[in-house]
C-alpha cells in the first residue's frame, strides 16, 4: 500500500532508504490489524496480558528503566534565529540538528518493521483539526496512537485532500540516553526523536505535534494551542457552557475534567462532561467567540494517585481496553499503583518481586494509562463535534500554599493574559528540598510552547479586536494552607462551588469586590452549603494580602523582563498598572 500523495510517498522511500528496515507497513487503523500487532507484541514479550476477568482487553508494557518520563533538557526548537525559540526553549540550528538526527537514524531499523501512522489531531472532518504522519518503528507506539489520535484510513483520506501533513520520524534506536534527541523543527512543521519510547517522547501526535509544533501553526494561522483541559457545566436548567483550563502537573488537572459535583448540585440537575484532560485548540468562530476541540481522542493519564475517592471517572475509565505502562502487578495480575487501594503487589513496574520494606514504590511516578476518551463515563459527545465548542471562560491555577486566594476574576483581557503569564506552582520539599519556590509557568506551556514566550504572549493580546467576543478569564488555588500547614479548601467536588460562581459573573448575575488584583467573590455568592470553613479559612481564601501582592507584582515585572525587547509593551504598561494601585 502507498498514498495517492506523491510528497508522501517520496518522504516515506527517503525515510526508508536512510532507515533500512526489514519491512514498510501502512497503517490502516482497523481491529483486525491492532489484534495482529498485539499479539506480535504478546509474542516477543513487549506487552504482558493482564487478568480478562477484570481487565477485559487490557495489557501491561515496561518500558527501559532509563527510558520512563520526558526529557525537556534533550528536547529542542530548531529555528532559522535563535530569538524566534527564545528563552524559553533549548534551541540548535537546523542543520546541525538534521545533521545530528541523520546520523542516528542511519541505518537504525535493520531488522524491524517501519510503520507508517497518518493521523488527525482532532475530529476527522473538524475545519479546527490538522493532520500528522508518524514513522515509527515501535509498534506499541502504533497501538497508543491508535487510541490517542484518529489514526487510520480516514486520516490518510484526509491528508490526501489536503495535500499537507506534520511529518514525525521516531525511532527507539538502542534506548541509549546518551544518544536520545527530541527535535522540533516548527518552520517546516517537522518533528524527529530518537532513543525514546516513553508517551510523550514518542507518540509524536501528543505534546510534539499538539502543542509545540501546533502552537507555532496556531500563531501563523490565527489560532491557539493550549495545555488545557475542556470542561463541560449544564445547569438545572439546560444551559450548557463549556470552560477551558490551564494548570501545571500535580495541579489537579484531569481531576477538574472529570470532576463529580457534590451531591446537593447533583440532586439539583448540574452535570458535568469531559471533553478533553489535556490540550485545547481554540479559534475565533463567526461569531466572535472562541470554539474549541480536544485534539486528542484519549487519555495518557498518570496512574500513580487515580483511585475511587480522587477521580472515579478515570478509574472507570480504564477497567478495560487500555494500555497500562510500568505500573505494578497484583498475585491475580491486576495493574496497581500507589495510592489505587490498600493491596500490596506482587511485582514492581520493573518485574521485579516486590519488597514492600525496601521503601521504593512499586509502580513508577509517571506511570501511565492509555485509554479511549470514550471510555469515561463522563465523556461529551460533542467532543466530535467538527464545529468545536464555545467557551464561556479561561481558567489559569497553580498550586500556591500562601498568597494567592480561592479564585479571582481578570478586570479585561489583557489583564487576563497577564494572569496566565505570571502563573506558577510552589515546590514541595519532596520535590526540591525546598518548600515554597515560586517556579512560574505561563499559560501551563513552559515544557511545550513552540517558539518565543513573548510573542506567545503578543500572540494571546492580538485576539482582543473589534467584534471579538472573548471569554472571561479567571486564576483559582485550591491549595491555600492555613497556619497548621492544612489546606483551607476541600477540593476535588467542591471546586463545582467555584465553577458554579464563574458561570454567574459569565452571566452578569452576581457583583464581586474590586481589588487591585481582580475582581474577587463576595463570600456570600459562593454556595457553601455543608463547608465548615473557619474564620482564617474564610480570610485567606476570600481576601488578599496587599504588601504581599506588591511583593508578588515586582517580581511578575523582573520576570517579564526576562524576555527582553520582544515582551509585549501592553503587557508591561498592565503589570506597572497594577504595581502603582498596590504600592
């Protein structure tokens, strides 16, 4: 099989001439070829069956122990000018990264398969989705793609019409450390990784195409591209609105997309529905608002965490037909992690017996799950649809134990954009060493956006003109801690209580306190109903701090300096704005 595309097919024969594989497969998507290259993986030890009667359909895969999480330190932007990657990314001249890339690839498939995987990021016949074709020769990064992108015929059809494809050339070569690469070139929409076969690393559709390539396609083509989950809320009276939301790891993210209201809003009519965990596209509709999709067809969860009390709907989600990666194994051979339940596993994610006295977890930090969106019991049917959904609001979070409080409201756009620049998390001791360090991560995207944060930055500005109708932007922390080190909001279901105030301030129908640093809620607005929340509770999470948000804004300004003369002046002029209302 080859395409009706002759630059396809041409791309395909150089790849395999400078490859040499034993053989070249076209993927066509279907069942019966997933079943043929599971069994081969089965086979060859690849992929271990785990228990049908509990987890029909699913399988366990270990990766190299050297080879288990992104590596951002061996993950470059290959621009013409180093300012267009900007600091914000590692950067290598193009021809000296293809050269570098050429040389590893050289001969790197003698005795394996060489798949072909056309794609689409998004749904099939979705004016918002943009096609990629991955050459691999992993086929359990075939069987991943096949979950987490439309992959296939259809996609193949797709890319025939169009006539244009984001190219991704991987290869697991020896899953040597010292010669693994992750190479982005955003200018001919290229992407090349080598020495990798972990998620991110390798299923080249994810952060490779989604975010960093597309970000930059977004920027020429006036959209975007974000590291958000989608989310959508319909009250008791119908009305559905769809919220986008942006927050760093071990933030709560996938938690928020599946989130379950507690049962008062439940028993009310509010439903809540996932349409994606992780990435958003968005882009202006005719009507001036912003309409997104969830490129992503499935979910490449973490596992260590997921239990019935944090996230139900995910752990529903992968009682079958899922694809677990250096997790831990049960005497009856179920999957297991920390935190999934009080069972003690028999092998670790290594294969090894496990010791539970040895003090080292059982199954990898960054394992992971990969499953079917469709799978969730709160999955959106219109996650299809090709028109996207309109969004009612932005949200930007982080996870910061003083300072910033429960929820704020941005005064306008700009002002939002702000907001979603200066983000950022505290570290923990188990992390650093060091508790509270202020690591700033705009919009989410520091591992991931594909060029320059400043005119990432200008970029987000320019959708603020005449006609646009652009969704209110909010900043929310469920992670305040009180003098005994506690966190101060319950979380998890209960952030319904905030979602449900953002929806009021969309509709017009509740005021808020004017505050140098946004509008914030009036207590009394905020359905607390069954929440023993104490006097410190309601200062800190209700109330802000004005000597410490003087601190925090001077620090926003030397931060945004950074980027010198290409950092957007409207972005600069709002951050001394709201310096001389706090000082």
């Amino acid at each position: 099989m080859t395409s009706q595309l002759p630059a396809l097919n041409q791309w395909v024969e150089e790849i395999a001439e400078l490859t040499q594989p034993d053989h070249i497969h076209w993927c066509d998507g279907s069942d019966a070829e997933n079943a043929k290259l599971i069994e081969q993986m089965l086979a060859d030890g690849s992929l271990l069956k785990l228990n049908e009667s509990t987890h029909p359909g699913s399988y366990l895969h270990r990766s190299h122990p050297d080879d288990v999480a992104r590596v951002e330190h061996l993950t470059f932007v290959c621009t013409t000018e180093r300012d267009d990657a900007g600091p914000n990314n590692h950067w290598m001249a193009p021809d000296e990264a293809r050269a570098k890339m050429r040389a590893l690839f050289t001969g790197c498939m003698k005795g394996r398969t060489l798949y072909v995987v056309p794609y689409c990021m998004g749904p099939i016949d979705s004016p918002l989705s943009r096609c990629g074709v991955e050459i691999t020769d992993s086929p359990y990064v075939v069987a991943n793609m096949r979950i987490m992108t439309r992959m296939g015929q259809a996609a193949l059809a797709r890319i025939e019409r169009e006539g244009q494809f984001v190219k991704g050339l991987h290869s697991t070569g020896d899953l040597n450390p010292e010669r693994r690469f992750i190479m982005h070139f955003p200018e001919s929409l290229e992407i090349q990784s080598f020495g990798s076969g972990y998620g991110g690393n390798a299923l080249l559709g994810k952060k490779c195409h989604a975010l960093r390539i597309a970000s930059h396609q977004a920027r020429s083509e006036g959209w975007l591209a974000e590291h958000m989950l989608i989310l959508g809320i319909e009250n008791p009276q119908g009305k559905k609105h769809y919220i986008a939301a942006a927050f760093p790891s071990a933030c709560g993210k996938t938690n928020l997309a599946m989130l379950i209201p507690p049962e008062g809003y439940v028993r009310d009519g509010w439903k809540i529905t996932t349409i994606g965990d992780d990435i958003c596209w968005m882009r202006p509709g005719a009507d001036g608002r912003l309409y997104a999709i969830n490129p992503e067809a499935g979910f490449f969860g973490v596992a260590p965490g997921t239990s019935a009390k944090s996230n139900p709907n995910a752990l529903a989600s992968i009682q079958r037909n899922t694809i677990f990666t250096n997790v831990a194994v049960t005497d009856d051979n179920q999957p297991w992690w920390e935190g999934l339940d009080k069972r003690v596993p028999v092998t670790d994610w290594k294969g090894n017996p496990f010791n539970a006295e040895a003090g080292t977890p059982a199954a990898h930090p960054n394992s992971r799950f990969t499953v079917s969106a469709k799978q969730c019991p709160s999955y959106a049917p219109e996650a299809e649809a090709p028109a996207g959904v309109p969004i009612s609001a932005i949200v930007f979070g982080g996870r910061r134990a003083s300072l910033v409080p429960l929820v704020f409201e941005a005064r306008d756009w700009t002002h939002g954009v702000l907001i979603g620049a200066a983000m950022g998390s505290e570290t923990t001791a188990a992390a650093t060493g060091a508790v509270g360090v202020m690591r700033r991560d705009p919009m989410a995207m520091k591992p991931f956006c594909g060029y320059n944060f400043a005119d990432y930055f200008a970029h987000w500005l320019s959708f603020d003109k005449a006609g646009a109708k652009l969704p209110k932007i909010f900043h929310v922390n469920w992670f305040r801690k009180g003098d005994d080190g506690d966190f101060l909001w319950p979380g998890f279901g209960d952030n319904m209580r905030v979602l449900e105030w953002m929806l009021k301030r969309v509709a017009g129908s509740v005021g808020s306190q004017e505050t140098p640093i946004g509008h914030l809620p009036n207590p009394a607005d905020i359905n607390l109903d069954g929440l023993a929340l104490n006097d410190e509770a309601m200062q800190k999470l209700f109330d802000y701090d004005r000597q410490g948000w003087a601190a925090e804004f001077a620090s926003i300004g030397e931060y945004l300096e950074e980027y010198g003369p290409r950092m957007p002046e409207a972005l600069k002029a709002e951050q001394q704005r709201i310096c001389g209302q706090l000082n």
